[in-house]
C-alpha cells in the first residue's frame, strides 16, 4: 500500500492512497483524515486502507484521480519525533579520515540525534535557504514510520512496528555541523528543514528488498539532472529495528516517530557516488588533497528517487529547487 | 488565562480553561478541541479562549467543575517540535568547574538541544525507569510555547510570538549524559520523557514576572516534601525570544514548538539551591571534593511549584513518584 498527503490548505493536509505504479490517487478520509490519524489507530484503519488500496488497483475505486506529486505535501507534513541516525558507518569513516575528526562513539552505540519535526517540506517545493556561504548540502535517506513501541522492547518487536518506509532529503548547513558537533548538543543550525519523496509506502510493497529492516535499493541522486550516485540502502550497520529498539531503552516511542537511516553511504563509494556532497568532497580531499565539488548554489536543482527491480519508482521523486531565501 | 489539557483517553486529551486559582475549570472543546489546535488557530481562537476564561472568573461559566490536576496530561500531550536550552550559564560553569569538562561554544552562541516532542507525561503520572543505575535525576525549568515564527525573525518578533509560559521537568539518565554529549549528537537515552506541570498560562498571567522574556519566579523544587532548591528564572543570559532567533536562523518554526530554558540555576546557588541533583553534586564536589547527595531511588517523590507574589501557585504542582518500570 502507498500513501501520501495532499495540500488542502491545512497543516496536516488530506491523506490519500495512491496506485502502485503513481499514476492515480483516491481521497482515503473516509477511514482517515489524515496520515497521523491513520497511525493514530492503525490497527483501526489498516484493514479499510487495504480494502481500498485493491479497489484502487483494481481501478474500481470510485472518485479516483491523477496523482500529482507536485500537490503533495511529505506523507507526514509534521510528526511528533524525527530521529535521524547516521548507521552507515562508512559515510562516518570516510568524513573522520578526511577531516582527521573523531566520534567517541562507544562500542556498540548507534549514532542517533534528535530532531525537528515540526515543518516537513513537500517532494516539489522549492527550498529557500538565506546564504550560499551556510555550504548548502543534501543527503539522501531512507526512512521508517512507526506505530507506538513500548520501552524496552527488543529490535524484533520494534522491527514488527515499523508502519511504512519513506525516502528523505536531510538537508544540511556544512557551515554549521563541525562547531555543533563539537559543542555536543547535536544540529540546530546545521540541519533546517528535511524534505521528503511524495509516497510512504508499506514494508511489504519493498518485496525482497526490505529485508533484515533495512531497503535494498539504490538510492538516485541526481544535481541539475546529472547522475552523481546511487548507494544501496542495504549496507546500513544497524537496520532500523535495532536503531528503535536503541532509542526505546528508557521510553515509550509513540505512533508517527519517523526515523532515518543517515545518509545513504556504501563502501564501493568510487563506483556507485555519494548521496551528499560532504562525503563527495571528504573522497576528493582523501584522494586529491583538497575538494573540488562545490556546495549546492541558488538555483540548482536535486531529484532523489529509487526504482524497483523493475525500474518503477517506489516512492515518487523529491525534486525541488534550492532558492535564495529574501531578507525578512 | 490559564489552560490545561484533561485525560479522555485520547492522544492529546481534551482542552480546559482553568481558573486563576486553579479551583475551577471549564471545558474549551466548544472553541478548540485540544490545546494543539487552539496553537494551530491561536488568532482565531485567542478572543472565544479569553471571553470563556472571563466567564469562568467572574462564575458565569456554564458547566464549571472542580479542576483536579490528577485528571491532567502535559498542557501539550505531544508537540511537534521541543528543544531544551541551557540558557543559565551559570549551571554549565558549575558542571565545568566541578568535572573538568568543557563545552566548546562560539561566543554568542546559545546551548539548544533538539528533544523528542511524541510523549510528555502528565504532573501526577508516576515516572518508570528501567534502573536506579542509570542514575536518575531531574532539572526543574520554564519553558515557552510559541505560534508559528517565519525564518529570520528577530529576536524582539519571536519573542512577540509567545503564546503560553510553562514548567517542566526535564528528567535526566546522568549515566548518558557525558558520553552522548562526547558524541556530539545530543541527547537519546540521557533524556527520556518530559514531564509538564498542569497548566499552561498566557504571559500576561504573569504580571511582572514576565520580564525580557524571561520568567521572575523562584522554582521550588522539593524531594520527598522537603524543599531542596528555589532557584528564579529571571537569570538567564539569553531570553526565550534570542534564543527562538537563533532557532529560527534558517527555518520556519510552526505552532506549538515548545522552547524550555535548561535547569534554573542562579549565581547565589549556595543560598537557593539547585533545581537538579547534578548541580548539586557539582557544587558537593567542589566544596568537599566529592559528591554527597544520592540519585533519585525507586519510590522518591518530587514536587515541581513557582508561586507568584502572593503566594499562589501559578502553574499547579508537578507530583510526581518515580518507579520502578517492570521488565518487558
């Protein structure tokens, strides 16, 4: 099943399932107005969102219109948590030989960081920044939604929670992240506003490719139209069962949390690209002395998408447009 | 005004105007629902909140009931965003002093943390932790709620967007606390739920305790019935509207962000006291070379109240028990 949020003027939007193949969408508000109410009471509503998603393959969905992920909002247009993890470690490895940074990371422990999750950006929107020397950057993700877990509970039961998989830009300020880190507090400069891909789909729509909570799919990125990597989601050091289950040592994690993988990083890198630019420009410097890939400007334009085995797009494209923010 | 958000068994609850001398309270529903939407329309809504708070002062209100903050969720159940700041410096130069550590902080910059939003506890909700040695403590603070702030807003505007003042506990793992700060990525299991005294209040509540954006009330703290600490707010080195600037930077920060000023700590700490066990065993350590004051044990009770210049409560109490959480 595959679900996104339309813009209707409200903050949360309107939720709708949309056809396997993106081309078509029905208004789901009769079961749930919106994709928090929906997990809210998944146990509730999953059946009934099932029932139409089949109508609405089977193209006896009444009411049914062409999807236009142009209107879409992110699935979830604001959430109540948004944990990014970082659980590619080769993305880490490669930024500290690079930098000559260290992560006192203790044996075992997953890097997490908590953060914003009030202003969810929309797949098409343009995204206004207010200085190219803030060292705009992306990184490409995926991502898990969950119903609510319990604390304590172990990776399996949190794997057993995770309600849909979603595709992310995790938007980043360069500028800003060194100074953050070291001050130990986590991102708040560093990382304003995450965009999101138009369509959260269900862990069964992956097939083979969610496996061991984690999505084995290429992840596209691409800048101004150009290819310029495409790392599999499968090589993360933690799937998203363990990560949860990290962050439910000590409290109850509650329906809608939305966690993500980190940036999408694998260790054939020079093969398959990057999905951000810092780590582009951390192989420039490990390689070359000094990076040569510079950092996104006013006006360019980045798509994010990953296609099935079949070459389908699972959750439609982020494409948006990086725009000067005018002064207030 | 004063509002509240009463158990019905639901997410969010339901939202109550509350009388100022918390006696009486009357159900809001009829305006908004709950307190996030109230926040989501707060210039729609604001008038109707007033006329029935009006009301129910003056014993006009039809349907009036004894309010009793047992019956009382976190004003805000969950939030979309909440992010704590250390904005007493006096409390970080205690820790320095007393552990030789240090917070590499540019000059100016503000201490903000970005927290989980999805599940504040009530004030008289027992509090469960897994074990005694993780080594729990609280941090008793003020906090702000605000209404949507466009990016790059001044200080002076963000602070004109403050909707509602607040006290909370900020319960603290102090086994977490350094080495996730050495990671660098804030908090995960150093910080678990955020409790919240019942009732929230509009800043001309007040009066002149409401200054600079900053709240001048001494914040009696008491363990087991016994007063510990009463430390006032009016010290912070940054207000609630600088620090929402600094937030505010490069994104949109939307209705219902809840902003929380770090542990109240003031210079005259050996006279008022510590509003958290980890000053207090700072300030043990640097007087007697180690720290004296135990941890919170299964079974301690602490109590949470600011009083205003006649003595009444402003915010109700938080009372709340600390237990033992059953194993999974």
């Amino acid at each position: 099943m595959k679900l996104a949020t339309l813009k209707n003027g409200s903050r949360d939007g309107r939720l709708v399932i949309v056809s396997r193949d993106l081309a078509h969408a029905v208004d789901a508000a009769g079961i749930a107005p919106t994709l928090q109410a929906a997990l809210d009471h998944w146990s509730r509503c999953e059946r009934a969102l099932h029932t139409l998603a089949d109508a609405l393959e089977a193209g006896t969905a009444r009411g049914a219109f062409a999807f236009d992920p142009a209107q879409a909002m992110a699935p979830l247009p604001r959430a109540h948590q948004f944990v990014d993890a970082s659980a590619f470690l080769n993305h880490g490895d490669i930024m500290e030989r690079a930098f000559n940074l260290t992560v006192k990371r203790p044996a075992g422990v997953p890097i997490l960081v908590q953060r914003q999750a009030d202003d969810f950006r929309g797949p098409c929107d343009d995204y206004p920044f207010p200085s190219e020397a803030d060292h705009c950057d992306y990184e490409g993700e995926f991502g898990v939604i969950v119903d609510d877990i319990a604390a304590g509970s172990t990776a399996a039961v949190c794997a057993r929670a995770i309600r849909l998989v979603v595709l992310l830009n995790d938007v980043s300020m360069r500028r800003f992240v060194v100074p953050e880190l070291q001050m130990g507090f986590g991102f708040i400069n560093a990382k304003p506003a995450t965009t999101f891909a138009p369509v959260a789909v269900t862990p069964d729509e992956l097939g083979p490719a969610w496996r061991d909570g984690r999505v084995d799919l290429d992840l596209r990125v691409l800048r101004n139209g150009e290819l310029v990597g495409h790392p599999n989601g499968a090589e993360m050091d933690w799937g998203f069962g363990e990560l949860l289950a990290h962050l439910a040592y000590n409290r109850d994690l509650r329906a809608g949390t939305v966690l993500g993988s980190g940036t999408v990083s694998n260790r054939r890198a020079e093969q398959v690209g990057s999905a951000c630019l810092a780590e582009v420009r951390a192989l420039e410097t490990i390689a070359q002395g000094q990076p040569a890939t510079p950092w996104l400007r006013f006006g360019e334009r980045m798509r994010f998408e990953a296609l099935d085995a079949q070459g389908r797009s699972v959750f439609g494209a982020i494409d948006q447009r990086f725009v000067a923010k005018e002064a207030a």
